[in-house]
C-alpha cells in the first residue's frame, strides 16, 4: 500500500495529477469498509487529505454556506447557525451511522461515494448544493443535481478534488427529511426523502429509489400546480414518473414507492399550497 501526504490543498493537486489513479481518503468510513476483504485495493496508492488544515472549516459568507472537504457531519451539528439556517443538514447528520462515524465522515466523502442510499447527499441537493471541483487545471462547479450520471458515476475527472460544497442561502417555508430504515440508527436508508420551498420553488428529492439520488420533478410540478399531496390520488404513479425503485436486500419496489407516498403526504399535511 502507498499512501501520499500532501502538505497543503496545492499539494495535494500536484500529487493527483502525476498519479491521478490514486484514491483520495478523507474519513475513510467508506473507503476502509471493504478493507478486510477487498484484498487487490492494498495494492492501490491513497491520497491522504486529513492533514488538509484548510479544508475543515464550513464558511459562512453573505449568500451562501460553504462546507470544506473535510467539513464532517460533527462539524455541522456544532454549528447554530447550520441548524438555524440549514436545519436539514443537521437533521441528516444526526442520522449517519453514530457519534464516531458523523465526528469522521464528511459530506464530500458522502457526495463521491455516491450511494444511491446516502443521507447527507438527499439534503444538500434540496438546497440546491453545487459541487465545487479543483484540479491543476482548474477549478469546476457542478450542480449537485446534475453531477451523478448513472449508478455510481460522476462528472468528476480522477485529477479533481472537492475542495468544497456551497449552498445559497435563502428563506425556506417546508423543509423536510425523512429517513425510513429498518430501524433509527445505525441503518441504511429503505427510503429517504428531503423537500425545500423557497420562494415557491418545490425541491423534492428521493433517495434509494433509483440508482443515484435524484430531484423528482414530476412531484415537483405536482406541487408547484397547488396540488395538495394528500388530495393526489395518482401520487404514487406521479413518483413512478421520477423513480425506478428495485426489490433487494432492504427491501421491495411497491414498499418504496408506497412509502414515499406515505412520507410526502404525511409530511405536507398543513402545508399552504399557491
Ligand atoms: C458504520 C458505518 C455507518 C454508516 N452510516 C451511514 C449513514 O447512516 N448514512 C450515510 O449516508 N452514510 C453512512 N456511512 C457511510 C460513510 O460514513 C459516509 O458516506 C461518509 O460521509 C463518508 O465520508 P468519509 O470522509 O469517511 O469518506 P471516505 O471514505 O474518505 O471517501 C469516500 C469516497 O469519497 C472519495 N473522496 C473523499 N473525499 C474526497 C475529495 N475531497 N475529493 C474527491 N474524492 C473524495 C474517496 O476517494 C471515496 O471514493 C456509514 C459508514 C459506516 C462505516
């Protein structure tokens, strides 16, 4: 096993793009999962970004949060005013793994991990996330809904970093996340939901109901048409037009469609619809 340590984001740039097969760690939480068993990724070379100083902090500026690469879910839920402005992150935060892995994991992690089931990514999408990439290049923006193009593929080459995730601050009048799995902590997501409102903009965004997270914008429009969801009696066929949930291991198609049903209409009762 190679492991380089970079000194300093430049660094770690340079290191990345002479080797741009090696494997950038952050928390490691995913990328050690396997390591008792995947055997051949010993061999691998790994970018360790932990000694990045300069990539931890979130940063508040007039418009927008921005959170490091190395910003964890611990970092977040410390901070009053993410829970104030962006109370969805902290929500989901509270919901990855336990205490050890949200002082570790980082959103930037969760984001290139690209799990189709991930709790941070639902989140940062329904507060319309860009992902900002760097390179020696370069820097690039990728709007979170559009960076996944497939089952666990993603518009960054493999000389980028994330070198941060910003979110514009707005004013929201729903904000929602659920998180249904097989029990509250430690589990994988069945079905995750988060939807925003600002400004009569509906975001609604469904995860491990397709092979990556996604916006579902025919709910979208549902809901931007003044349809309360409780009253849809064709929400589920509505979801049906965004997602293509599967049978597995958690669970069956027709339970995850249900549920999101469940979870939007439950969660939108009282809402004021135009
Ligand atoms: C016990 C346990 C429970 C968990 N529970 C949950 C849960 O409830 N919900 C959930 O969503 N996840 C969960 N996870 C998964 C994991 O903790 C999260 O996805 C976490 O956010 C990953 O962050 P990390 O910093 O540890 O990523 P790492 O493991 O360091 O990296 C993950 C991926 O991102 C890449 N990467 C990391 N940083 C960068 C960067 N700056 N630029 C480019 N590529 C980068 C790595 O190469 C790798 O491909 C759990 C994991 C464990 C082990």
């Amino acid at each position: 096993m190679n492991v380089l340590l970079p000194r300093s984001t430049t660094d770690a740039l340079a290191m990345l793009a002479d080797r741009p097969d090696a494997v950038p760690v952050a928390g490691g939480t995913d990328v050690l999962v396997h390591w008792p068993s995947r055997i051949a990724e010993h061999e691998r070379t790994y970018l360790d970004l932990s000694a990045l100083a300069e990539l931890r902090p979130l940063t508040w500026t007039n418009d927008a949060l921005v959170l490091g690469a190395l910003t964890t879910y611990w970092d977040v839920i410390g901070d009053e005013r993410a829970g104030a402005e962006f109370p969805l992150l902290v929500r989901a935060a509270r919901q990855v793994g336990a205490i050890q892995i949200q002082s570790r994991g980082t959103w930037a992690g969760n984001v290139i991990n690209a799990s189709p089931a991930a709790d941070g990514v639902p989140v940062l999408m329904a507060y319309d996330a860009t992902v900002v990439l760097e390179s020696v290049a370069g820097r690039a923006e990728v709007p979170l809904d559009r960076f996944y193009t497939d089952y666990k593929k993603m518009k960054r080459r493999p000389d980028q970093l994330v070198v941060a995730i910003r979110m514009p601050r707005r004013r929201y009048d729903v904000q929602l996340f659920e998180k249904v799995g097989q029990r509250r902590a430690q589990a994988i997501a069945k079905v995750g939901l988060a939807v925003t409102r600002s400004d009569g903009k509906w975001r609604v965004v469904a995860a491990s109901m397709a092979p990556t997270i996604r916006r579902c914008p025919a709910v979208e429009r549902l809901l931007t048409a003044g349809t309360p969801v409780n009253e849809s009696e064709d929400l589920e066929s509505t979801i049906a037009h965004d997602v293509t949930p599967i049978d597995d291991v958690r669970s069956t198609a027709e339970y995850r469609r249900r549920v999101m049903a469940r979870l939007l209409s439950h969660g939108l009762r009282g809402v004021a619809f135009a």
